[in-house]
C-alpha cells in the first residue's frame, strides 16, 4: 500500500511540473516513451518518470554533476544490464524538491550532444 502511494505522489508532482513547462515552453510536449511517461522538447526526450523517480537528461557536464551528487542519484539504466545511459540521471522521489529545478535545467539544455566516451 505505501508503494502505490508512493508511486500516486511521484505521479502527482511530475504531472504538476509537466503542466507548468508546458504552459510555458511552446517547444516542450507531454509524451510517452514506450511506457515512460515523459516530456519532449523540439521531438527530443528531455526528462521523465520512472520506477524509481524523475529521470533527466543533462548535457551540461556541471548539471549532471549536481544531479548525480544527490543523496540517491544515480545513473538511469533502463535495461537493468549495467548499461547505464551516460546523460541520464535518476532523481528519486526523496529529492522531489529538486525535480522542477532540474527539469527547467534539463529543458533548456542541447539535446544533441553525444555522451563523451
């Protein structure tokens, strides 16, 4: 029971930064990546909601710095295989506070950088 409020509350907050982005950025679209609800600037994944918290991708070598220096943090890997996407960081809901911050961040940021090898 506390997971499903757990995952109701995740759920809430994301939608409400969702709604305030979108209203804003006339770029920025509420979508769905495979069953990821998510949002897409310009045709390209910019943030969403997983399992396990708000999901960014962050270019900016400084901002994914920060994200990934959250209590929690960590690298998004969708597969499970220790194949983590180098861009991508997991901020879980006990962060929440910091989700709208690094979704604006994430949001302004460009999506066509190539991870570094």
């Amino acid at each position: 029971m506390a997971d499903v409020r757990k995952q109701a509350g995740m759920r809430e907050r994301y939608d409400d930064i969702v709604d305030a982005i979108c209203a804003w950025h006339e770029e920025a679209r509420a979508s769905k990546l495979f069953s990821m609800p998510c949002v897409k600037r310009s045709g390209k994944l910019v943030f969403g909601l997983g399992r396990q918290g708000m999901v960014f991708k962050l270019t900016d070598p400084e901002a994914h710095g920060r994200a990934l220096a959250l209590p929690g943090a960590h690298l998004f890997d969708p597969s499970g295989r220790g194949q983590p996407f180098r861009q991508w960081v997991v901020v879980p809901p006990e962060q929440a506070d910091e989700w709208e911050a690094l979704a604006y961040e994430a949001l302004g940021q460009d999506h066509g950088i190539t991870p570094a090898a």
